[in-house]
DNA sequence: ACAATTATTTCCGCGGCAGAAGTAATAATT
DNA sequence: AATTATTACTTCTGCCGCGGAAATAATTGT
C-alpha cells in the first residue's frame, strides 16, 4: 500500500509503539509507557525525545498526584500534527469530516449522490475529497465506510444498499485523488473508532450494537476487533428475537431487523395509529404514553435486551456501546431493555456495562476516519 | 510462583518462542519458523541449535514436498522430554493422569473422593500424586481442573459441587506435595486443551461447548482464551432455548441446564416412558425410534443447534467443538441440530464448522494437564 | 535542612538481531 | 548429464537498540 510508505515515526520499531501508547492512552507519563511497553527508563527518554523534536509529541503541564518523588511531565500527542478525511457511504448520500490525529470532527460536509453507478460515486467521493482538502491540505489519507461486505484490497464485494458487487473502490479513488485510501465495513469502523476514541478506549472487551437502517454488530476480544469472512452482511441482523413478532423483507419472523430498525417501528407505529410518523414522533408519543407506540417501542426495547444478553453471555465484554441513529430506543425503553436483559442473563452474572454514544450522523464518518489513522499508525490494514 | 523459576529454554527470550511455535505447529521447518515469527534465517539456525542440545526438539526426517530447493529438516519436540500431572476433581472423585508435554494421555487412575473436606480432598490429591509420581517421578508440574469460579491465586472462589467457597487449593496441595501446582475452573481448561492439542490446533478463533453434567461454554479469540470473572458459573447453563421446556432447578423454564445436561435427557426420557433409563440407553431409544425418547433428544438437539447457532451468530469462530460426556447427544440428534441452527442463522452466513471429541472421562484430566503445560511453557498463568 | 521517593537523563556495554556470503540439496531445463 | 533455478540452512560480521548503573531533578514528608 502506498499508505505504508509514509511512516509516521522515524527511528526504532518501538518507538512507533511508544506514540501509539500516547494516542490510545495519553496524556502519560514516560515512565507509565515504560511500564506498559516493559522497557527501560533509558530507552523511554531515547525514544520519545526524538518524537517531541518532530513535533508529534508535547510535554504536557506537570502532574502531582500528591505522591512523593518528582512529578511527571506526561507526554500527549498534538492532535492537530495530522489530519484525516473520514467519509460515510450510503445508497442516497455521502457525508465526509476533516478530523485530527485523535478523530476529533474539525469539519463535515454532505452531497446526495447523483448515482449509484461504481464511476460516478468515485467522481463524487473525488469531488468532496476536493472540497475537504480545501479545509485541510495536509491530509494524510482518507477512510470511507459503507455497509457491506469489504476485502482487504478495498474492493467491495457486495453492498446490498449500492447494489454493488466486487467493485474495486480503493482503487477507483487512490487514481482519482492521490491520497491514501482505505475502505471499511462501517460497523467495523464505528466499532474502531469507540475502541481507540470511544467508549471503548482503555478497554481490552467491548462489543457494539448500532441501530438505524439496520441493526449492527461489533466486538473487540484481547484489544482487537474480531471478525471474519461474514462480517459485513449483518449477522445479527436477521437474528430471531420474537418468535411473535412481524416479518422481515427476508421472511424472518420476529428478527432484529424487524424488530429493532428505524423503518421496522416508524411502519409498525404508523399502521398502528393510521397514519404516518417519523422515528422522532414515534419515539415522543412512546414517551408520552400512547399505547401503540409504547408498545411497539417496548418489544423493540425487550428484544434489544434479550440480543445484549446473548452478547454479554457469549462475549464476556466489559461494556457494551449503543449506537446509531437509533440509539434513542435504549433512552426510550430502558426499562423493556433491562426486562429482556434480566430474562436472558443469569441472576448470579454481574450487571452489563451499557454506554450509549450521542447517536448523531457524524460517527459513522468519524469511523472511518480511524480506519485511515488505524491504517497510517499501524503501518497496515486492520 | 515456583513453576516460573524452571524455565525450559535457556538462553535468549525468542528461543522460547521458537520453541513454543514448534510444540503447537510442529514439525516445521526452520524456514517457517523464521517466517511466522519473522526472524532471520541465521537466527533461526541460532536459536534452534542449543535446543536440539538439550534435547528438547529432534529433527525427524527430511521433508520433500516437490517443490524445487533443498529439502527442509522439520524440527519437532521431544514430547517425552517432560512429564506433567492433570487431574479431574468432582464431588464424587477424584480423576488424574499422567501426560508429557504434548498432552497425550500415558497413564491415568481414579478413586472415589472420602469427604468433601478441603484438606480430605487435599489429602486425597495428594495420595494420588504419589501414586502418579510412581510411573512419572520427572514430572514437571500438576494442573487440576474443577467446576467452579477460580481465583489467579489457585484459590477457589466458590465450586457447587463441592459445597466450597474459597478454598486456597494450589496452596493446600503444593505444601503438600511439593510440586509446582495449578488450579484452573475445568472448562477452561479443556478449551486450552483443544486450542493448543486438540480440535482447535492452529486455529486463532473458535467455541467450545460441553454436554455433560452441565452445560460448559469456552471461548477463543485471537488464539487466547476469553474469560472474565463470571467464568465457571457456566453462563450459557440457565440460557432459556426453550420457552416451553421443562423448569430446571432454579427455576428457569427452557434453558440449557433443563434441556441439554444428562441428567434433564435421562428424567425426562425416564419419566416418559415410566422406567429408569440411563443416560446410554437413552440415546439408544432414540436411536431405535422410540417416540418419547425421540422427542426429547430432538428438543435437546434443537435447542443445542440453537445456541450454536447464537455462538456462531456472535463469536465468529471458525469450528465449534463438541465435547464432554454427553457429546453423543450430537450425533444421535445431528439432523435437530441443523434444524436448530438453521432456524437462527442467517442462511447467507458460512456453514459452521462442528466437531466432535471422542468425550471420554479422561479429556477433563487431560484439560488439566494442558493448563500446567502452559503455565510451565509460558512462564505464567493463563 | 535532610531523607525518602519518584521521574528523567546520560552513558556504557553487549546481547542478539539482520544481512551477506557461503554451502547444501533438491527439481526443472537443456 | 550438465546447467540453472530454487529453497534450506549455516557461518560470520557489524551494529542497532536495549538494559542497567549512576547522575540529576523535583517533589513530599519529617
């Protein structure tokens, strides 16, 4: 990959370990790195000194604690050092943030797209990366996510919601606009970005539950997403969840689709009351009591519970992320959800950690973002 | 711990390594080896050298594959080199064997537990370590395996079967028997002993699931094990598969424990047809058709295919391995298995990969050994 | 002020790595 | 039957980069 060339730490393989440290886990002190990376003292001052020099690092104020000893002088990366292009692919639209080292959101900007034709999306994923290098000339790479199926080359094998299969994107891109690309399933990039950035920072087992057009799923075991040949499809996504509940597109009774997607409660909600609402409304008139809706809202909410006690069974994480646009359902139905938590999950285990992130339209641009960083610091694909 | 002071490889810490990746993958040659742990081939010839010295690998015969080049010398261990002791302890008895360090199975008794006394049962270890050291007096280190929850210390934090609650065992055990001892809750233990001899050799995720007296799930991930505090209270044991199946004792309706474990396939066959039945001859009724029988083994096996179905939906291992006592409920209630999980797998995902072990009484003790092969290879605990 | 503690820097020695060159043993090609 | 290409392994050299010791720095506690 060309993205590999441009390595973003001269010197010794440790020291790329060394900055990599400070990103996930700083502001640190030199010698808390020694302690996780088992080095020596001497080398953390060998290493991380040339980094400061190249700009990459900072000393940050001092820090007592209040123990005795001198006080440390941690260390924390200049977020603003780099910057990065994340972009979200959908069938109807694309959505693209200038973002730092530390994917914070600098700038977004979002096109409805003219086609759905391989060609013109590339035409217009060039044009907005044109647009964001305006704002940021010194991009180091971009990301894009979209939902299905990606190989390693970045060529998309199939996405169901492009109608697209075996579509070399990366490829199409890096010859239109000369910048490092990567392309990523976007729940995989949502679950990168909450596991460096996020919710999941620090933690080495979380999993990722987003809801919006469709119901998706990550998990990171041992620091490191897991996955295979199948993600990207949406595993869970067609998972029964109420042997009562409606049907899917696909013919499944009662799956996560049909239960737990925007579309499946705005339909279910509309045809309940006779007429048509939003997911906003149907979520307000669950709130204020109307009983179609809250009933709907609830055996969504009792059906998310009962797929986060299956995952907290099955995975043993130490926290599960909501996210999405959906994620408001969990606010919603909190008490449906924690119902079909406790009807699947053994009294004895200890309670599962739920976070919910903000829900907005820009994570999942932030996402893949942290799939160029990811690809930049790490020197290779995730 | 004393077992880390007797390391097996002298000299550099990638001698370790090399030796580690020749006992899991072996025979290989040195080439691989070099390429897998992306050393040179001079230090390859280095570091493999003092270890054929010291006889801990051999070279076995030369290797033609028909490709063109000089031909590799596979290095592979000398599995007799070391001697280690697994032992199995239930509330009834008390089961150990003796391996080497490949984890094959050399020698094994039994004897029926006295009391279920911490210090009878310490007693009892002990005598059978005796009588152990007898056909193996090099023996290197003892693993012992139980059902329960177990502290890093080798303290058991609580065991049902054995009415205990913290039991400091390594400790009670190596005051008397002064041998470098491990205590491990058994289901892990037994995935261990799939991953690095069993069915899950070389594979870098997968599940096990055990039948037995219990329900026993192991998870792998990343080629290490995925375990939290809760491990051993056998989460997926009170997993409601069923919603109209029978109450098991804690009173869930339906879950693993009521439908999979022996015992729920021996009363309710037993209670069906009005006679005591053995777990044995229950297969063989349902195997020779008998309509009660047939039933509940097929519910059995649908509900089995089912939690298959969700470890596979959200674990994304590449096999599933089958074992414990009562793994034959597998092949007698094979086509309700498939039934269960096609019932919650999407049909676009891969087929999942199921194998079986042979689910003999001695895998447990053998599980256990594996955990102090480990400990004695890795310098550590799992 | 002095001891104790912790963080960081400076510097030396050397273990252990890569890389180059050489040797060995095969298959494919002529 | 040579010759060439390929792969495996060994030997040797240079030097990178680590640990460890000692010095320096900056605190808290007494």
């Amino acid at each position: 990959m060309t993205i590999e060339s441009a390595t973003w730490t001269a010197g010794p393989a440790a020291a790329r370990d060394v900055a990599l440290e400070v990103l996930l886990h700083g502001p640190i002190s030199r010698s808390e790195i020694a302690r996780r990376l088992k080095l020596s003292a001497g080398s953390l001052t060998r290493l991380s000194t040339p980094l400061i020099e190249d700009g990459l690092l900072v000393e940050t104020g001092e820090y007592q604690d209040g123990r005795a000893g001198r006080p440390s002088r941690p260390l924390d990366i200049k977020p603003d050092s780099r910057h990065f292009l994340g972009m979200k692919l959908t069938g109807e639209s694309l959505q693209g943030v200038v973002t730092d080292l530390r994917a914070t959101v600098l700038h977004s900007i979002s096109q409805a797209l003219p086609s759905r034709a391989p060609d013109d999306v590339a035409d217009a994923i060039a044009a907005l990366v044109s647009e964001l290098l305006e704002v940021a000339p010194d991009a180091t790479a971009l990301g894009i996510g979209l939902g299905g199926r990606i190989a390693e080359d970045g060529t998309v094998r199939s996405a169901p919601f492009l109608d697209w299969a075996d579509v070399p994107l990366r490829h199409m891109v890096e010859s239109r606009c000369n910048l490092p690309t990567v392309v990523q399933n976007d729940v995989i990039a949502f679950t990168e970005a909450e596991h460096w950035f996020g919710a999941g920072r620090g933690l080495e087992r979380f999993a990722v539950v987003t809801l919006g057009a469709g119901a998706g799923y990550g998990l990171v075991e041992h620091d490191a997403i897991v996955s295979n040949d199948d993600a990207g499809i949406g595993l869970v996504g067609h998972w029964p969840l109420d042997p009562l509940g409606p049907l899917c597109p696909a013919g499944h009774r009662g799956c996560a689709h049909s239960v737990l997607t925007q579309s499946a409660i705005v339909s279910a909600v509309s045809s309940g009351i006779g007429r048509e609402v939003d997911y906003a409304e149907a979520m307000s008139l669950a709130e204020a009591g109307d009983p179609v809706a809250r009933r709907v809202v609830d055996d969504a909410g009792l059906g998310l519970g009962r797929l986060l006690a299956a995952i907290a069974n099955l995975t043993m994480p130490q926290r599960i992320v909501l996210g999405g646009e959906g994620v408001q359902l969990f606010d919603v139905a909190a008490d449906a959800v924690h119902a079909g938590i406790r009807r699947d999950r053994d009294p004895r285990a200890a309670d599962i950690d739920l976070v919910t992130t903000p829900g907005d339209d820009l994570e999942w641009c932030r996402g893949a973002a942290v799939i160029a960083i990811q690809t930049y610091v790490l020197g290779t694909a995730v």
